[in-house]
C-alpha cells in the first residue's frame, strides 16, 4: 500500500470498529445496547489496535492529524506528507462512518434518540463549557501524544526484538482505552480530529430518520484541542528525551 491509502484503510477501520461499538451500545435493539461504557472504550482500544496494525508498514499509521501534526512540529516527520495524511485520515473516517450507517440501517428509525444517534458519529460532552471541554480534549491528546511517542521510541526497544512493529500498536490501543475509562468522561474523548469531524460530517450528509442537528458550534473542539494537546505532548516528549 501507499502510505496515503494505508492511512485511509487504517482510519476506515478505527471508525468501523470504534463508530460501531458506539452504535452497538447506543442504538435500540441491537443485541449490544445498554451494554455500557466499558464496552465502548474496549471497542475503541481494539480499534486503535486493528487499524494500526493495518497501516503500519506503510505509513507508520497515524490515523489522526494530531499526531501527523505533531510529530512534524518536532521535525519527525516531513511537512510536505502532512496534506497527504490528513486528507487520507478525513476521507478514511468518512468511509468509516459510512459503513457504520449501513451495517446499522435498520436500527435508526427505532433509536427515538436523536443524542444517541449523533453520539454514534461523533462526541458531544457531558456537561457543555467550552473552556473545560477543549482543556479535556487537550489533556487527553497530550497523554495520547507523549505516552504514544514513548511507547514507539527506539530506547524501549530490545535489539532485534520487532516490539514496535510486533507489539507497539497492541500497547497503543491499551494507553487509548486507559484514557477512555480514565479522561473519557467529561466529552468523549475525541483525541482525534479525523475521528470526530470525519463521522459529523457524514452524520450531516446521511439520511438518518429523526437525527437532529449534527452540533456544529461544539464541532470545533474536538478538532482544536487535540491538534494543541499533541502538539504540546510532541515536545515535552522531546524535552525529556533530550
């Protein structure tokens, strides 16, 4: 694969696998629903994990522009690639959420929720304060960010071990359910902007019966914070590491 269409499949598959346990929980008569938050931030481990794993040989799998911006913010990774991976991230969720809509087509008009509905797409917080929103989703895609990049360095590696290509994405989607049942709570955590505007904007564009608004004025937070959190984590990991 190229690295553009690695990145692609990698993001389809994190919103395939992340957007359908969401739906599984959260629409009306799926076999899963009501099952809780546990399930759901288990289902978006596993889906970290899957869709790193897909793309890794080829793009190092991102499959979020916040840690392609960041790790070019401190010179790990070239700034003329960076169009090209959030472009593939972007069209990747989109496909992902698309296909999230189809494998749950009859359980849209039963779920009388429209929240819920959105809620399988994209993030919405708890208790709606902007400032403490975008602190959250910052905070969190600093923890993703810095514990990421030290997961994936070189000086944790044993010689010859392949950890980073044979375990290092296991161990990512482990720090991504740790941030779920830890930072999860207060607005979802994007920690991802693909991951967030990717599925809104598909939320927008899908014939869902009784679906609402797709929450536009909040969309800007799950797309902000976290390209500011890696940011932030990205050099403070370059800090330490000095």
């Amino acid at each position: 694969m190229t690295p553009f269409t690695a990145e692609l499949i990698g993001t389809m598959l994190l919103i395939v696998l992340g957007d359908g346990v969401v739906a599984n929980v959260l629409l009306a008569r799926s076999k899963g629903q009501n099952s809780g938050w546990i399930v759901i931030t288990a289902g978006w481990a596993f889906a970290v994990t899957v869709g790193i794993f897909t793309a890794n040989a080829a793009s190092g799998g991102h499959l979020n522009p916040a840690f392609t911006i960041a790790l070019a913010m401190v010179g790990k990774f070239e700034w003329a690639n960076v169009p090209t991976y959030v472009a593939a991230q972007m069209l990747g969720a989109m496909l992902g959420a698309l296909l999230v809509w189809l494998a749950y087509l009859p359980h849209w008009r039963p779920t009388e929720d429209a929240g819920a509905k959105l809620g399988v797409f994209c993030t919405a917080p708890a208790i709606r304060n902007a400032p403490a929103n975008l602190l959250t989703e910052i905070i969190g895609t600093f923890v993703l960010v810095l514990g990421g990049m030290a997961i994936t360095s070189p000086k944790n590696l044993l010689p010859n071990s392949g950890f980073a290509t044979g375990f290092g994405p296991c161990l990512v989607g482990l720090l991504v359910w740790g941030l779920g049942v830890s930072l999860g709570g207060p607005t979802g955590y994007a920690i991802n902007p693909a991951r967030d505007l990717g599925p809104r904007l598909m939320h927008a564009l899908l014939p869902i019966a009784g679906k609402g608004g797709s929450d536009w004025p909040y969309a800007w937070i799950p797309v902000v914070g976290p390209i500011i959190g890696g940011v932030l984590g990205a050099f403070t990991y370059q800090l330490l590491t000095k």
